[in-house]
C-alpha cells in the first residue's frame, strides 16, 4: 500500500517521530506553573542545550529548501542568502552576551527598561505577531513543499485541467529549447510568450500533489501546539536535541546517492556549467554579486536584532559563556549549508536547466527521484522536526511577549499560574496565524525577501538602545512608523491597487542576463488577458518602493540586473532606519538621563557566576550604575561601545578563524567539483 510516494514504512517513520515529540512534550509539562519555568525553562539550561537551541533556530529546513531551490536556478552564488550567515558568527559570540546581560524576558521589555514606555513595549509585542506570521508561514510553507512533492498523483489520477496545466508546462519546455537553438517558428515564439505569461500566474505545473495545503498546515500547526502548549521551553529545548539529529541525518541523505545517480564526484563538473560552481559570483546570468553578500549581510544584522526569540534564548543561559557557548550550533548551520548547495547542483545535474516547473520544489522532486522506502519517510521526519524547532521558538517568543507586555499591562494582577493559562492560548493563536499566513504566501524569493527585511524597524531599534546613550523615545517611534511603511507597508501592498498595478510605467520589463523578460518594479507582470499579448501588463507581488526612489533621484534602474536591484533594496532597508534614528534623536530631547545610567551600567555589569553572586553585582550597580564606565571604548561620548577584554578577543578571533575556514572549505570543494 502506498499513498503517493509514501510507503506505508515511510509513514510509519513519520508517525514514530510524531509520536515520540507529543511524548516529549507531556513529560516536560511537569513543574510549568510559572512563567519563568514556561518561557525560560529556569534560566537552566548549559552548553549543550544552548548548541541545541542555537543550532535548531540556526538550521532550519527553509534554508535548506530556498538554498537548494536557489542554487538549481542560479548557482552557487544563489546560497548567499543563506550562507552570509557564516559571517555574523563572529557578531553573534558579543550579541549573545548583550541579550543576557539585559536580564530580561523578552525584548519587549527592553523599551520599557530602557525608555520607560509602555506603549513602546505594548507596540513590540503586537508587531512581533505580524513578523510571526511570516517566519511561521515560511516554516510551514517549507515542510509543505517537501511533503506535497512525494504525495503526487499517477497520471491515470488526473483530471483533464491538470492534465491540461501538466501539458502545458512541457510544452513550454520545448519551445524553450527550440527558442535557446534558434530553431522556433513565429508562431512557436507567440505560444511560447503565452504559456509564460501562464506559468507566471502559476497555471503550469510539472507534478500534480494529493496533498491539499490548507489541511497539511492545519495538522502540523495542531502537533506542534500540542508539545509546546504542555510543554513549553523545556520541551522546546529536549526536541531540539532529537530534532538537530534529524536535520543533519536529512542535510547528509541526498548527497552520496545523488552523485551515485549522476556517475559519481567527476560526472558533476561535466554535467553542471562551471559558471554554477563560482560561489562569488558576478552578478551576470542573475548570480548573486560580492557586493550583494555585502547588502545581505548588512540587512541581516539588522533585522537579526529586533527578533523576539534572542531573550528567550540567550536569557535562558545559565550565565554568559553558556550563551556565548551557543555559537558553535549555529557553525553547524553553514556547514550544513555546503551540504545544501550540492544538492542543488546534483539537482541540475539531474533535472537540467528550467526542469522543474517549480523550483521551490526542488529538495522534495530529488528526494522523490533519489530515495527508496524507509529513506523518504526519515527525510519527511528530518523537514518536519526542522519546520518544528522553528515554530516552537517562534510560537514561544511571542506567547512570552504577550503575556508579560500586553496581558500584564492590561490585568497587572494576574497569578503566575493565570500567565501560563494565556501564554498557552496564545500559543494556539500564533500558530493557527502562521498556518493562514502558509496558504497566502508565494514563491520562496519573496518570502525570504520579506524575512530578511520584516523586522528591520524594530532590530535597528534594538542595536542603537544597547550603544548610544543620546537615543530618544520619539526617535524609536519615528524609525518603527517611517520604516515599516517604506520597507513593508507600500511594497506588499502596491499591487492590491490598480491604479499602481495598472500603471505602465510601473509594469514596465527590462531583459535579465539569461534573455527572458522580467519587471523593473514588480515581482510578476502578466498581461491582463492569458491569451492576449496586446492586453495591458498588470504587476503583482512585491513592489519594490525602493528602487523607485532611487530612480528619482537619476539612477537607471532598468539597466541594472535583478540581482543588482536586489542589492540596492537591500542596502536601501539596511541604513533607512538608522538614518531615521540619527536624525529624528538629535531634534528631540534627551531621555531621562538617570535611568540610561541605570540601563547602560546593568549592560557593562557581568552575570554572576552563581545566583548570589548575580544578585550582588546587580546591587553595586544599582548603587554605582558608573562603576564601568572606564571599559567604555569613547569615554566622554554617548557612544556605548566597550574595550575587548581576553575572553571577546580570543573568542572573536577564533569565530573569525573558523568563518573563514568554512568559506575556504567551501570554495576548494566547488573548485575540486568544477574541475
């Protein structure tokens, strides 16, 4: 018996797994009567479930589909916008330390330490569901791609209209190949712009899934609530565990059977372009570019800052090497991400150029070609404890922000046992949203566009409350307000109004490297008409706002590449807000200077070694918030940057080492390949 692709030993596999998380997460619900043993765990957790929970929020199964996806399009240049990464370890070894030494529960709580502005704290919290829908409807959109590539339909299944969309595609491929020969017809070239502009409306498909999208994402939402739910952050930390296994078991499965299926180490240099292998791409054919790293990189930082699981996770450190120690899970993640773009380029070994009509399917049509019974059920397991790990720490984050900045500001005197009540439901909320949030979201390059820059507002926000003593309530407000509708509101919204969508000087295309048309300003244009290529163009998806300022200000954007427009908007909502910050800071007035001192002393004051000790270091500054001034790196600045001592030094070094190790490794490898 099978169903789909699925054997019944796959199945049993993935029940198995399920079973086992549903299990973990009732032994952990013992002793969860407090918010701090629900949301922190404690404050117990050491080294090894730090790597655990560095690594499982570090690696998920999204990065593994988008870098496969990216790469089988462009190349290895298309892993950068996972693998920039690999250059924030060395930030994240002093980024851990300062959400510990904050000693608080969530970031929310930092606008209230900090500016003493419920509002501002309030407002956090409500913003974090927005940017939970995303990164849960990514996760869950992630798992269903996998799943629903090995749950396909026989073609004797199929009905006449998907039989109609599956001709379609291949009859596109043809002429795609005619086209690329110069051998089309006239008459070829006018069905080929048809069934293109179809396909862009997602009309086209190469596979017909059994699997409906809504039902998956409801059943995966309802199992991960059940653990976390009874559960909460032990839980979370115990399923990372088993979960990190899972991920490495299904990052290393694809890559020896698919070199086997393509001849082997050598027959993949002969059968991918060597364009494909060079990781520092050009920016031509669509590559990423070196000053894309750059733009990524810079965006990621940034939005890094703002991410309402870093309080959970740091915070629940036991003291500061504990959470500075959760650096080494996320070196795993880069070296699983090697692992990831050569299955990306065995996919294109294997499948060819334009081979799957989506290529967000790609890490689930080479497990389905690649894998036999028992294989495919253990990698379904691996993306689903993967998408899981993402959405516990992400479901959990916001249940805390609520509790403590919403729930608590509103009904100041409910118990610790009441707080849990309402974490829990919100639990349940939160993930249904991200199951709804799933079922609207499109392609994976829009989707990791809007998880790069959805919480850009608030993580600028966040770098300068912890460095710059002269930032102002008014200054925040002004960011959060500005940014989110220059970076957020206008460019996901444009295309809900026709008079912008309808605009031909908005839908106007530009070639790309490789020849085929795409639009300057909007993510998709099509015409209005599927059959009519004389109808108007109508753009849809994202509207990139960015590059349209900058047009106005002279430069040609319909000369530049995707990539290198990709790279401008990149830049563009990287510095926008610290621009805001600057300027809106200096205008107003200074907060109460007293209570930065107070907030900046407790940020230069280690954690205790033990909780008596934590609570004496913590007292001496409330009496002397000075004492550490003299570490400052500006002494007389409002600049709030410290001299390294042994431990940053030697700990920064060694992470910079070992970045630059891995990217070394890394290039040989696809040099070795190429040749």
């Amino acid at each position: 018996m099978r169903i789909g692709s699925l054997s019944i030993l796959d199945i049993a596999i993935v029940v198995a797994y399920l079973g086992a998380v549903l299990y973990i997460g009732k032994r952990a619900a013992a002793g969860n009567n407090s918010e701090d043993g629900f949301f922190l765990a404690g404050r117990k957790l050491g080294k090894l479930y730090q790597f655990f929970l560095n690594f499982g929020n570090a690696t998920e199964p999204s990065g593994a589909v988008s870098t496969a996806s990216f790469v089988y399009q462009q190349g290895a240049s298309g892993s950068w916008l996972s693998f920039q990464t690999v250059f924030m370890n060395p930030y994240f070894w002093f980024m851990n330390v300062w959400f510990r030494r904050a000693r608080l529960t969530t970031v929310s709580d930092l606008f209230e330490d900090r500016f003493a502005s419920r509002r501002l704290s309030m407002f956090y919290a409500v913003f974090q569901i927005l940017v939970a829908c995303v990164f849960l409807g990514f996760a869950n959109v992630t798992a269903y791609k996998i799943a629903s590539s090995l749950v396909v339909k026989q073609p004797a299944e199929w009905t006449a209209q998907e039989r109609a969309s599956v001709d379609g595609y291949n009859e596109m491929k043809r002429l795609e190949h005619e086209a690329s020969a110069h051998t089309i017809t006239p008459a070829g070239h006018i069905r080929l712009e048809i069934l293109q502009d179809r396909d862009a409306r997602g009309q086209l498909h190469s596979y017909i899934t059994l699997l409906p999208d809504f039902l998956f994402y409801g059943v995966f939402a309802a199992v991960v609530g059940a653990y976390i739910v009874m559960g909460g952050m032990s839980a979370a930390a115990v399923n990372e565990g088993l979960q990190s296994v899972l991920i490495i078991v299904f990052s290393v499965l694809l890559i020896p059977v698919g070199l086997h299926a393509i001849g082997g180490w050598h027959a993949l240099g002969a059968k991918v372009p060597r364009r494909m292998f060079d990781l520092f791409g050009s920016g031509a054919a669509g590559q990423f570019s070196v000053w894309s790293l750059v733009g990524i990189l810079l965006v990621s930082i940034v939005q890094n800052g703002g991410l309402s699981h870093n309080m959970g996770i740091c915070g629940s450190a036991t003291n500061e090497f504990s959470a500075r120690s959760g650096v080494s899970g996320t070196y795993l993640k880069r070296l699983m991400i090697i692992l990831w773009v050569f299955a990306g380029l065995i996919a294109f070994a294997i499948f060819g150029a334009n081979g799957l009509s989506d290529p967000d399917a790609t890490w689930g049509a080479l497990s389905s070609r690649l894998l036999g019974p028992g294989l495919i059920g253990l990698m379904l397991a691996g993306v689903l404890a993967g998408t899981m790990s993402t959405l516990a720490a992400k479901a959990l984050a916001i249940s805390s922000l609520f509790v403590r900045n919403v729930y608590r500001q509103i009904w100041p005197d409910i118990s610790q046992k009441q707080g849990v009540f309402y974490a829990r439901w919100t639990i349940v909320v939160v993930l249904a949203l991200g199951a709804v949030s799933a079922w609207l979201m499109g392609d994976f390059l829009s989707i990791v566009n809007i998880v790069l820059t959805v919480n850009v507002p608030f993580g600028a926000c966040v770098l300068m409350t912890f460095f710059w003593r002269r930032l102002t309530t008014p200054a925040v407000w002004a960011c959060v307000v500005l940014s989110t509708v220059t970076i957020l509101v206008i460019p996901w919204t444009a295309s809900k109004f026709s008079v912008l969508s309808h605009n031909q000087s908005l839908t106007v295309m530009a070639p790309t490297p490789s020849g085929e048309p795409a639009g300057v300003y909007f993510a998709t244009v099509v015409h209005a008409k599927a059959n009519d290529l004389a109808s108007p163009l109508i753009g849809s998806g994202r509207f990139d706002f960015e590059c349209w300022l900058l047009g106005k200000t002279g430069v040609n954007i319909a000369r530049l590449t995707p990539s290198q427009r990709l790279t401008l908007q990149f830049f563009f909502d990287a510095l926008f807000p610290f621009a805001v910050l600057l300027v809106v800071s200096w205008i107003t007035p200074v907060t109460d200077p007293a209570r930065a001192a107070q907030f900046y002393g407790k940020m230069k004051t280690p954690v205790g070694a033990t909780p008596e000790l934590e609570v004496l270091a913590v007292e001496e500054t409330r009496r002397n918030p000075g004492r550490f001034d003299h570490t400052k790196l500006f002494p007389r600045s409002n600049w709030e940057f410290c001299k390294w001592d042994r431990v940053d030094t030697i700990g920064f070094a060694a992470c910079c080492a070992a970045s630059f190790s891995i990217v070394a490794v890394f290039v040989l490898l696809l040099h070795w390949a190429a040749h």
